[in-house]
C-alpha cells in the first residue's frame, strides 16, 4: 500500500529529465506533459531551450556536452541536489549518419557512440543507481529500429542502437527487483531535423514515405507509457512485423533487406 501511494504522489508532481530537449521528439512530448511536471530539459545550446520552452510553468534548462563524462556525473549530482529525485528519464539525444561502411572516419564513429551509446549508458547507469536506492522511477532510452532491424549504410548508427538496446535489456533485469522500470523506444524513421543530418539529399526519407511516423504520433505512445513496466515500443506496426519476419527468418530477411527493401 505504502508503495502504491508514494508511486501516486510520485506520478502527480513528476520530475521528468529529458536529453537532446531541444526539438524533433522530444518538443512533442513536453508539448503533451502537465504543468504539474517539474521538466529539467538538457541540451547543447541553455538559450534555446529556455526560449523554446518559455510558456512552461515548471522547467529548468541546463546546458550540457554529454559527450563530456564529468559533466554528466555534475549535472546529475546537480539535478538531485535541487530536486532530490528523479521520477522519468528520457535518454533522446542521438543523430545518425546514412553512408558506406568505409567512409566512416575513426571520429565520425567515435562521435555517434559516444552521443548515441555512451551518454544514455552513463546517464542510465548513474540514475539506475539513485532510482533503486529509492525504489522507484523510469528509465526510457530512444534507440531504433535500426537497432532491431539491421540496413546497408547505417553500420555505425546500427550499432550504436544495438548496443543501446542490449544494455537496457540488462539493465531491465538488474533493476527490476528494485522497482526501477527500463522501456527502449525503437521507431522506425520520425519526420524530424534527424534527417537533416542523416540524409541530406531527402531521398531516403521520400523512399520510405509508408514507414515514416510523424513525431506527435511517436509522442503520444511514449507519454501513454511513463511509470508503466513497458518492456519495449516498436513502431510502426510494420516495421514491427518486419522484425518478428526478421528473427523467425534471418537469411531471408537478410536477402530482402539486401536486394528489395534497400532505401539508402
């Protein structure tokens, strides 16, 4: 009963952290949280954050390079310093890049493990460890389907997801006694800037028009599932097929992926 009624306090003023705040996905979820939430929004630029965000009753913006280990270590301490807890996580920063396996340099793959892979295991090791002592919170980490689902010219944005997602997987079994909930978010391509990057010339994300989800949609499932012991959320619901396909018959998947669904 006792836990039943610290969750239900818990759920009614939030603490919700959220990474990469500063657009695409995570714009749209803030959009759709109370302003009973308490937002502590990280990101690169501190002035944007707090321009964009300025019509929230309740939010503080920090400025971060969560590619720096002591300052995710400081902004945490800092974090549970003002507000002694932290109720939903949400690791979302990450980019992409779409392009041949050999034309990665050795920084380009250091960059997109360590904003993709290494920030959201930093950060969900450190609040892992302050959640289970309390008994109590989310963790929520964006990877991919990239991450479930395997494609040419994403090996390194393939990996990082992969990775993302193995380690939530063990980090769900670590902490489920504790009460302490990981979810991986995997959708398929969102209508974001992530493409801006990721595939400068559009033809990509015009190739696969049918799968692309609009990120107000993505939000919505994200936000119906804060607080709940969500395993996963792979979306759309074809990619989602695809990757049951892709488990029950790899070398045909495989094949296909190779020769008839190749979009980049």
């Amino acid at each position: 009963y006792c836990q039943r009624l610290r969750r239900s306090k818990t759920m009614k003023e939030r603490i919700i952290v959220i990474t990469g705040a500063s657009g695409g996905l995570a714009e749209e979820i803030i959009k759709r949280l109370p302003q009973t939430d308490q937002l502590v929004l990280l990101g690169r630029d501190k002035e944007k954050l707090e321009d964009m965000y300025a019509y929230r009753e309740r939010v503080t913006c920090f400025q971060i390079d969560i590619k720096d280990d002591e300052a995710v270590q400081d902004i945490i301490d800092t974090i549970y310093q003002k507000f002694d807890r932290i109720d939903i996580f949400i690791n979302n920063a990450g980019f992409g890049e779409f392009k041949d396996f050999d034309h990665y340099s050795n920084r380009d793959i250091r960059d997109m493990f360590d904003v993709n892979t290494l920030a959201t295991i930093n950060f969900s090791r450190l609040v892992g460890q302050k959640m289970a002592e309390v008994q109590s919170g989310h963790i929520i980490n964006i990877a991919s389907m990239a991450g479930l689902i395997a494609s040419s010219k994403s090996t390194i944005y393939s990996a990082t997801k992969f990775a993302v997602i193995g380690f939530s997987n063990a980090l769900r079994l670590e902490l489920a006694d504790k009460e302490v909930y990981v979810t991986t978010v995997n959708p398929g391509p969102i209508a974001t800037k992530f493409f801006d990057k990721a595939d400068p010339s559009g033809n990509y994300l015009k190739s696969v028009e049918e799968f692309t989800l609009q990120p107000d949609d993505v939000a919505k499932k994200i936000v119906a599932i804060f607080g709940k012991n969500k395993r996963e959320l792979n979306m759309p619901f074809l990619l989602k097929a695809a990757h049951k396909a892709y488990i029950l018959f790899p070398k045909l998947s495989d094949f296909l992926t190779r020769k008839v669904f190749n979009y980049k």
